[in-house]
C-alpha cells in the first residue's frame, strides 16, 4: 500500500469561547493519498474550514486547541517547533483560500508576491524569483503575464486574483495543495475556469488536493473521495461516487436531497418543492408538483418596457461624468400574479438592479413599469408610498435585514402600524399570524433577531415583507446566503405561500440549479440586457443565446459521472458594464423562436463562441 | 495621479478663499468697532475716526474686500499695528522657530510611536501591550503646558541640564540643547498619538486575509510585522496624523509660552494681547496655509503609500 | 458580528462584560465621578472663600487652614482648585453637550442623504477639523470677551466637526445595511428611518466619543486660561492657577503642580473612562475578549 501524503489521526480542535473550550472538530480522521484529490463537504459550523487551518497551523495560538496526529508523509506538523512548520508552508503544503478580493496584500506588486515564497524556501535572490514567479504566471494563464507583472492587485479580477493565489501556491511544488472554498466568491463562469485549472495543474504536478467546499456540484466534479462533515464529526468518508450513489448517512441523504440537480426537471411543467429529509433517520418524503398558480388570463401584475437604469461615475478636476455603468439596459418583460419570473445572470450584469429599479430603491433613467396597470413613474410620495404596500423586497443576508435593536414583534408590527393598517392590539395579532404562517411560533415576537438563525430570520424577513399583503415580493437572492438543506426549507415555504396568496415573485438569483426548481419563466441578463427570456423548460432544453449555453454549460452538476467531461481551459474574464459617456448602446432585436420564447440576436461579440 | 493632485490643489484654493472671505467679515460684522477695540475705551471720538482711516475702514466693504484678497495674494498682508513692521516680515522672522519644533517633535513621535504601537499589537492583551496603553494614554492626557512646565521645572530650573529660555543659541550645540527641552515635550505627547493609532491600525490588518496569506507561504513572523502588515497600517496613520496636525499646532503654542520660545504661537499670543488685529488677520491666514500645505503632503504620502489611490 | 448587530439588552450586557474586562475603565469612572462629588459639594467642603485674599499669609506652605498652602495674593489653594473644578467641569460637559448634539445632527444629515451636500459639508468639516482648535478656540473667545458662555461657544464651535465625522461613518455604515434599505421599501419615511432605525444603532459610539471629547474640552478651557483668555481674575481656573504659578516659576513653582495634577488626573480619568467604553463598544473589537 502507498503511504499517503496526508494523514490526520484523531483531530480535535477547541476554541475558547468565554473561558470555556469548546470543540469544534471532533476526532476527525482521513488520509490522503499521493495524486488524490479529497473534498471535505459540510455546511457552515460543519469544522472544514477549521480541519484546513489546523492542518496548515494557522490558528490564533491564544484562543484554539488543535490535538491528535496530522502527519505530512509521516512528520507530525503538530510536533514541530514554529520554526520547522515555517518551512512546511508555502512549501510542503500550500493553501488557497476564499476570498480572492482580500487575501492578497494590496500594497505589494503581484509578481513580488509570488516571487516571495521562492526567495525564503528556495533561496533564490529577487531577480531568479521573479523570473520563475513570471513563469507560473503563465501557467495559471494569467493573460499579458509580462506586462501585469508589476501591477497590484487592485488592477485584478477576482478570477485572475485566484490566479496569482494559485501560482503563489504552486511556487515551491508542494505536496498538498489545501483549497480551502477558492471558487465560492466567485462567479460560476469563473468558478469553471479556476476548478478546471486546478485539475489540470494538479496533474501536471502530481500534487494531492484537499478541497474543502460545501457545493455538491463542486465535489462531484473535482474529487475522487470525499469526507461529509457535520457539526465538528466526520459522518461519511468514501469514494465521491459512492457517496452520491449510495450515501449511508441520514445526513448525507438529506444534504444531497436539498441539492437541486441541474436538468432534473425535465418534462415538468410546474415548479416542484425540495424533498423534507429527516436528519435523524434520513427517511424522505416524496415531493410533489405545486399546484398551478399563475393567473395567466388576467393582465399581467408587472410590466416592464425598455426599462433603463444607468449609474454616473464621476472623477477628474471638475468631477465630471467619466463614465457611466450601464447597470441595466433596455429590459421588458411581464410578469403575472401567481408567476415566478427568475433574472439569473453573473455579477454586475444588472439583475440586482432591475429589482431595486421596479421598486424604485434607485431611481429608473428611462422606460416604463405598469404595476396593477398603473404607471409607478408618474406616482407622487404618497402614491409612491400605497404602492409599496403592494410590492415588496427580500434580500440577500439574513444577518443584516432586521434591525438588531427592535424585537421581532416590533419589527413585524411597524409597517402595519406605519401604513395605518390596524391599531396597536390588532397589529399584534396580525404579527402572530404572519410568524405561523411562515413556520415559527408566535411566542418569538418577543425575541431580537440575534436569537434566530439564517434560516429562521430569512422567514422572519418573508413575514415582514407579507405584513402589508404585498402581491409582487422581489427576492434578491433570497436563499443565496443560506446552507443547503436551510435553503431547501426557505424555497419550500415561498412555493406554499405563492400557492396560498398567489404571490407573484421577481426571483433574482445566480443560483441557476435552484432557479430551475423554483421558476416558471427565466430571463437571462448579460451586460444590462436580457438576452434570452422564455418559460423555463425552453430556456433549459432548448438554450439559444451564446451566453445562455455558456452559463449552463459552467454550472456544475452533482453528479460524478460526469466528472470526466472537460470544458477546455479558458481565461475570459466577465466584462464590465462601465461605458465611456458618450457610448451609445446598441439597438438590439428579438427573434421569438417559439411562443414566449425571445432571444436577443447575438451580436458581432459572440461570433468566435 | 496628476489629476489627483491638481483636484486637491483646487481644494487647497477653495479653502483659503473661503478662509481669506470668513476672516475679513468676522472682522467687520462681530459686534464692536475694530478701532475702538485697537484703541480701547478712553479713546476719543477723533482718534477712532483717524484709526478708522489707518485701518481703511472707511471706505466701501466691496472695495476693502478686493484689496484685502489682493494684498493677501501678494504677501501685503498690511502693518503690525503694534511694531509698525509689516505683518509677512513679522511672521517670516518666527515662522522658521515653528517649523524646526514641529518637525522635531513629528520626527521623535514617529521614531517613538511607530515601533510602540507595533509592540503593543503584536503583544496584544499581553503586559507590553497593557504597558503601552496607560503610557499612551496618559501621555496624550498631558495638557502641554503642564508637561512643559514638569520638564523645565525638573531638566532646567532642579537639573540645570537645558536652558530655561530656549530663544539662545550659540552654535549647533546650543541650538540643539534650545530645541530639545521644547521638541521632547511636544514630541512625547505626539508619540502618545501615533502609537495608539499605529496600535489599532495594526490590529486591524494583521487579522485581514493578506496576512494569513503570508504566514500560509511561509514568510517569516518578522517579515509578515513589519513588511506585509505595518506598510498596509501605515495609510491610516498617515491620515490620522494629518488630522492630528491641529493637535500640534495648539500644542506647539503653549510650548513656546512655557519654553520663552520665539514661534508663531508666541506671535499670535502677543497680538490676541496687543489688540494688534491685522497681525491677527495674518496669523489667520498664515495658519490656513500651514494647513493646507500639510494637508496636500498627507495627500501625496497617502498616495505614495498607498497605490490604489492613483486609480482616482 | 458587529455591535450594530446586537439588540439593546444584549448590547449593554456585552458592553459590560467588556469594561469589566479593563478594570482600568472602572478607577477611570470612579475618579471622576468623586471630582464631580468634589466639585458640586465645593462651598460645604471648601476651607476658605476662594477668592478673599489674606496679604499676610501669601506664599504659605501646607498647615491646618490652608492644608495645600496659599498662592500670591494668600487665597487657599486647596479651595480654589475645589471651586475651579466647577468651572472647568461646567464648561467642559456644557460644550461638549453641545458640540455633540450639533455635530451629530449635521453628520447623520450628511451621511443619511449623501452625494453633494456631504461632500461639500464634510469638506466643511474636515477643514475646522484640521485647523488648530486651540487657535480657534483663542479668536473667538478674544473677539468675543472671555466670558462664561463665550468660552462655551468658542470649545463647542471647535468640536463640531470632530462630532460630525463620529455621526457621519456610522451612519453611513448603517444606512447600506439591508435592514434600512427593508425600511425605505416598506413605505417608511427618511425622519421616521433616520431617528427610530439608525440613531439607536451608532448612539453608543457617540457617546463613547463624548467621553473622549470631554477629556479634551477640559483640555482645552484650562489651556485658553492658561493663555490668558479665561475666565477674568480672580475667579479660579485650573488654567488661570497655572499661569500665576507659571509666572513666578523661578522662585515658587510649586503653585502650578497642584492645579496642574488636578487637570491631568481629570482629563486622564476620562480617558481611561472612554477608551475603555471604545473598546466595549467597538464591533471589531468585541467578541475577541
């Protein structure tokens, strides 16, 4: 048998929390073999992370713990003096981490970055360094390696900032190279590039990889066995198509029912709820088609027409415009009661503003919105203020949505109160209501937002935004910040409340898996506009767009069968939306391939897709 | 980075127009003849009328304004209504005694400061942290005319190690033992400053990412301190100690009383005595100059400090 | 998480947890408020009037009428230094009362609507920030006559931007939290956001920095004294103490240390006081303790 590079025997990792140590990764043990690449999965407060930064010692010595064995081909890096486990990283082990924007030091070149770890474990003086550094710029295909070389990292992308973390790593050939979430903050173009780098790098290399991520789509796509964790414990350990096949654990079940898989839908006409998964047993309910809700006879809710929303970037002497971002251009599209029209697209591509434009959060350039038939740009304060009653907004982060200073009650009865809906008693039990009605107890009113968890305060915004008896909610993300089998719950109850109320929801998301699930029609948004919008079996079966077929081609799909598909390496980067002033869009036109089904005619910038 | 600059040069004109235009109408709108003030109550009828015609308060506001904004931009800045000399000459004569203390007592801040405050953080919740802490703290709690006066009561008057009266100098040494006593005084209370923001500043960046990214690839602790991490806290020091530059300059005033020391604070003191109120007009301007010309070098450290800024 | 991010009763039992953990905070508040004990019940403790002058007994050291001596003019030391603290005390919370009640409007204003109207009044600010307190505080009491409530006005004035920066970061913080943006999108109206939604969220930190401000605000009154441009002779100031003593230094310096000591005790008190308060209430601080 071949000895593994990595072996970690019995981990415990504690941290102190008011005096008091608490464990937070429990006897955890795994090997990893030469070439072999193991995901560690699980959701947040799973201990992951925690398992990587122990393995490297990178924890605050002050506050953490770490016992048991971690041997790197047979040393025990718990053993060493600081000194020796210096030598160890960057060198033996290397690490990428999550957040690209961040993790590299902004007031040092790049190429001096990565020419770092050569100069102190290999000795090289600055100008050899950098000579090699600019070599594994090429490798990690950063474009125009030669002339950024010198830049800093403020001029990069987030996709080619993990390039740079990446070369930075692969410097002094490590052994293990530990990834620890490096594609989450990125886009899912993006996120395909760097996961498809990684594979290609580590076989030239012959490098082992632990991946640590708590997408499923990731794991099945990069690893050969796979660790699930869940709260601090190892509950399964096997090969990655075992694991999906046949998973043993109740906890495995239920994590891999709340992931939607990509094409899964096919042939279903309506969305369908997330399959209930009992974490103690890990017996499973059937899920069912939702009813039909959309009111398609009836004058549309909301119609957009040639929506545009552009931003001013000022700068220079006279803090002229200099540019301008095009955040959304020339948009239309209609939405019933009773529909969920899902806006996917990558960052910057204009989703996030369309929603905050329909309920006029930022003020609207040009174009038309009709809601219940009347025209919001030509309402006063007041007008403005009645119909916000009737359109309302979730957003992304459950943390920051709720004032942390008003109880929940407090909190749920103040738009009623505010909007002269009811008295104070009656308020208070209209609020009971809305906390029943999405799933928690109304006994919580009492209780201030720090007392709930994600999940549960993404219920509690639901419930704010039902207060006043909206009928269109825009939900920017809504479930994008919540863990998996939480996010399962949320999209759960937003189906029954749309099948209750009839509901109508503009769902913006980049979460194209989950959008599948939950939408009845799809429009695509690229660079401001909406190139692709048709119901969404068409847009997933019978994709048009170029960009359209690249976004679904970069999602990842659980499923290692697949695992052996390569997507060729690329390096292109997302655009950006800012124009010089005077750029004048161009005016694009629609074909219609079947009914309700519209595409934009690619223009002259797809002919080489 | 030219574009940069040339804004904040436009800015700098801003302000001292708009601090030119605030000091000529306090001047005349504040309650009380400014002649009668000068001359005090006994003055007779007469004599005002004629210091109203010495100070040109006669003639038409529009036109007092344009020339005092005229005479400003050529360095008329009027005559010292006490000494009779011109206000520029009065103010060239002390302004170099200002400069070297403040430079002084800004060097010895920094040279003190910088390495505490990195102490102290790295050293966080340990004994030289909570050390440096009180010693800041109470540095910066020193009134300075208190901290002066313990100085030269102890090194001048008990000691006799500096002189009482720091205006002599005879040759680099006494230049020197005169700088000394004042620069230490305003230079410890400056220390107090920068190591509590170079302290926070510091916490600050070694918990950001870069810095575990550094210690994932292995550089030394050493390296990580004082290249990775103290170049990133360097920014805001150098915005904060732009901010503190008010701090010093108050400071510095009540420095030169307590060290007998010729200075622009010794200056603006006499005149607020004297009444001598077109000194004072100078002083005003004087001061918003030295302002602005340290605000636009905090500008230009900033930006070389920090390459993000010449995105802007 | 951030401070901003806890509700009212868990915040102050946090906050306590973290001033009980810097014990130097507790001697900081307890010195100061026996300075405030001191100063109000000053006419019942003092030994003698502060300012009837005894010609045969100047300059006397310590004894059992005068226990901190006699200055120039014979007046008992230790009852000046008594009623000088209500001077100095009075002016300071006055004006910082003040200073923060205007700053703290005119930040949350610039920082709540943005765009022009904050650039213009900050860079306002910023330049009042960077122009040398004292010297301002000194024009305006010498235009104006050192009298009580000039005084006031001119440390007020000086402190207004430094109150409006406090107000302005956090209010901006706050204001692109979701919850606010929740809030516009429920129909809610900019006062009702403003004062109900965003001032209990960064009150704390405007009180800490009161503290802060205070400490220097006395700072500032005894300095001015010091100067000259305090309260006029022969009522007592801890400044105006200084600057007798300070003028007979060669023969009888030990006039200015007791006054002197009074105002770095005070003013090192507060600063202990609010720097322990700072670091219970900093979001990126807490949790770390």
């Amino acid at each position: 048998m071949i000895p593994p590079v990595l072996s970690i025997q019995g981990l415990t990792t504690s941290f102190r929390v008011d005096g008091v140590w608490r464990p937070v990764v429990e006897n955890l043990s795994f090997d990893v073999g030469p070439r072999e690449t193991v995901a560690i999965v699980g959701e947040s407060g799973s201990g992951k992370s925690v398992t990587a930064l122990s393995t490297m010692r990178l924890l605050p010595a002050a506050n953490s713990r770490v016992e048991g064995r971690i041997l790197l081909q047979g040393r025990d890096l718990l053993a060493l003096p600081e000194a020796e486990m210096r030598q160890v990283r960057g060198n033996d082990v290397a690490m990428i981490f999550q957040e690209p924007m961040t993790s590299l030091n902004p007031v040092l070149t790049v190429g001096f970055q990565v020419a770092e770890a050569l100069v102190y474990h290999r000795g090289m003086n600055q100008a050899a360094a950098e000579a090699e550094a600019l070599r594994l710029f090429e490798r990690v295909r950063i474009p125009a390696a030669r002339s950024r070389f010198h830049e800093y990292p403020h001029r990069f992308s987030g996709g080619m900032r993990q390039r740079v973390m990446i070369a930075m790593a692969l410097a002094c050939k490590p052994k293990l190279l530990i990834a620890d979430e490096p594609t989450t903050a990125l886009d899912v173009t993006i996120q395909a590039q760097i996961l498809e780098l990684v594979k290609m790098l580590q076989e030239e290399e012959g490098m082992s990889v632990l991946f640590i991520t708590h997408d499923m789509g990731v794991v099945a796509e990069i690893a050969d066995r796979t660790v699930v964790m869940y709260k601090g414990l190892a509950v399964e350990e096997g090969p990655t198509a075992e694991v999906f096949r046949a998973p043993r654990a109740p906890y495995t079940r239920a994590l891999l029912s709340a992931v939607p898989e990509l094409g899964s839908m096919a042939g279903r006409a309506r969305p369908m709820r997330f399959p209930v998964v009992d974490i103690v047993t890990g017996g499973s309910d059937q899920p069912v088609e939702v009813p039909d809700t959309v009111a398609a006879a009836e004058r549309p809710l909301l119609e957009v027409s040639n929506l545009v929303t552009r931003f001013d970037i000022r700068g220079g002497i006279l803090s002229r415009v200099t540019g301008r971002v095009h955040a959304v251009e020339s948009v239309s599209f209609s939405l019933h009661a009773g529909e969920t029209l899902a806006l996917v697209g990558e960052s910057g591509c204009g989703k996030s503003t369309t929603g905050r434009s329909i309920l006029r959060l930022v003020p609207p350039s040009a174009g038309r919105i009709m809601f219940e038939g009347k025209d919001i740009a030509s309402l006063g304060r007041t007008g403005l203020r009645a119909m916000r009653r009737r359109m309302q907004m979730i957003f992304q982060d459950p943390f920051a949505s709720l004032n942390p200073r008003r109880t929940v009650g407090a909190a749920l009865a103040e738009p009623i109160t505010v909007h002269g809906l009811a008295g104070k008693a009656e308020a208070r039990e209209r609020v009971a209501e809305l906390l029943r009605k999405v799933g928690l107890s109304p006994d919580m009113a009492s209780r201030y937002p720090h007392e709930f968890s994600g999940g549960q305060r993404q219920r509690l915004c639901i419930a704010r935004a039902l207060a006043l008896e909206p009928r269109l909610i825009v939900a920017d993300e809504a479930v994008s910040a919540l863990d998996v089998s939480i996010k399962a719950q949320v999209l759960n109850l937003m189906l029954d409340l749309q099948a209750e109320l009839g509901l109508a929801y503009l769902f913006i998301s980049h979460d194209i898996a989950v959008v599948e699930r939950v939408s009845h029609r799809i429009a695509v948004m690229y660079m401001g506009e909406v190139v692709e919008i048709g119901p969404r079996a068409a847009i997933f079966e019978a994709p048009q767009h170029p960009y359209t077929k690249r976004l679904m081609a970069a999602v990842p799909v659980p499923d290692p069968a697949r695992r052996a598909m390569r997507r060729g390496l690329s390096n292109d980067e997302i655009r950006s939306p800012v124009r010089a002033p005077d750029f004048v869009p161009p005016v694009r036109t629609y074909r219609e391939v079947a009914p309700g089904h519209v595409v934009q005619v690619a223009g002259e910038e797809w002919d080489r897709a | 980075m030219s574009a940069f600059i040339v804004k904040r040069l436009g800015f700098a004109v801003i302000t001292l127009w708009a601090v030119l235009t605030l000091v000529f109408f306090i001047v005349r709108v504040v309650p009380g003849d400014p002649a009668q003030v000068v001359l005090g109550d006994q003055a007779t009828a007469d004599a005002i009328a004629a210091m109203r015609v010495r100070l040109g308060l006669d003639r038409p506001l529009v036109l007092q304004y344009a020339e005092f904004l005229f005479g400003a931009l050529r360095g008329d800045w009027g005559i010292s209504l006490v000494t009779g000399r011109p206000v520029l000459v009065e103010v060239m004569d002390v302004l170099p005694w200002t400069l070297e203390l403040t430079v002084a007592s800004l060097f010895i801040g920094a040279i003190i400061g910088i390495p505490l405050g990195v102490w102290a953080a790295v050293n966080r919740n340990r004994i030289p942290d909570y050390v440096t802490r009180l010693a800041s703290l109470l540095g910066l709690s020193f009134p300075a005319f208190v901290s002066g006066i313990l100085l030269l009561i102890l090194f001048a008057i008990q000691l006799r190690w500096f002189p009482v009266i720091s205006a002599q100098a005879e040759g680099v040494g006494g230049w020197l033992r005169a700088l000394a006593l004042p620069a230490f005084n305003l230079g410890l209370i400056m220390a107090a400053y920068i190591t509590r923001v170079t302290r926070s500043a510091m916490l600050e960046v070694l918990s950001e990412d870069f810095v575990r990214t550094a210690r994932a690839k292995g550089v030394p602790w050493r390296v990580v301190v004082w290249r990775h991490a103290l170049r990133n806290a360097l920014i805001p020091v150098i915005t904060i100690v732009g901010l503190y530059l008010g701090v010093l300059i108050g400071n510095s005033v009540l420095t030169e009383i307590v060290f007998n020391r010729p200075g622009l604070g010794k200056l603006i003191v006499g005149a607020l005595n004297q009444r001598d109120y077109t000194m004072l007009q100078g002083m005003m301007v004087i001061y918003t100059l030295v302002v602005i010309v340290v605000n636009l070098l905090t500008d230009l450290a900033y930006g070389a400090a920090d390459p993000r800024v010449k995105l802007k | 998480m951030s401070a901003t991010a806890r509700p009212r009763n868990a915040a102050i039992a946090a906050t306590i947890r973290a001033f009980n953990a810097n014990k130097t905070s507790w001697f900081g508040l307890g010195v100061f408020i026996l300075v405030v004990a001191l100063a109000i019940l000053a006419p019942w403790i003092a030994p003698n009037d502060p300012i009837e002058q005894d010609i045969f007994s100047k300059l006397q050291g310590p004894s059992s009428t005068y226990p901190l001596g006699t200055d120039y003019f014979g007046r008992c030391i230790l009852s000046r230094l008594l009623y000088g603290a209500r001077y100095s005390l009075l002016i300071g919370v006055v004006s910082t009362l003040a200073a923060m009640l205007i700053g703290s409007t005119i930040g949350i204003l610039a920082g709540w609507h943005g765009g022009r109207f904050d650039v213009i009044v900050m860079q306002a600010m910023d330049v009042m920030l960077a122009f040398p307190a004292l010297i301002l505080g000194l024009i305006i009491v010498a235009v104006l006559g050192p009298t009580l409530t000039n005084i006031i006005v001119a440390i007020a004035f000086t402190s207004i931007p430094a109150f409006a920066r406090i107000a302005r970061a956090p209010t901006i913080s706050v204001k692109e939290r979701e919850y606010v943006e929740a809030c516009r999108a429920l129909g809610f109206s900019d006062a009702r956001i403003m004062f109900l939604h965003i001032l209990p969220n960064i009150f704390a930190e405007i009180l800490v920095m009161s503290s802060l401000w205070l400490a220097s605000a006395i700072r500032t009154e005894a300095s001015l004294a010091f100067i000259g441009l305090g309260l006029k002779p022969p009522t007592p100031t801890w400044g105006g103490m200084i600057r007798e003593g300070f003028e007979n230094i060669l023969d009888s310096y030990w006039l200015a240390l007791a006054p002197g000591t009074a105002i770095l005790v005070v003013v090192f008190a507060l600063n202990l006081l609010g720097d322990g308060l700072r670091d219970a209430v900093d979001p990126k601080l807490k949790g770390e303790q």
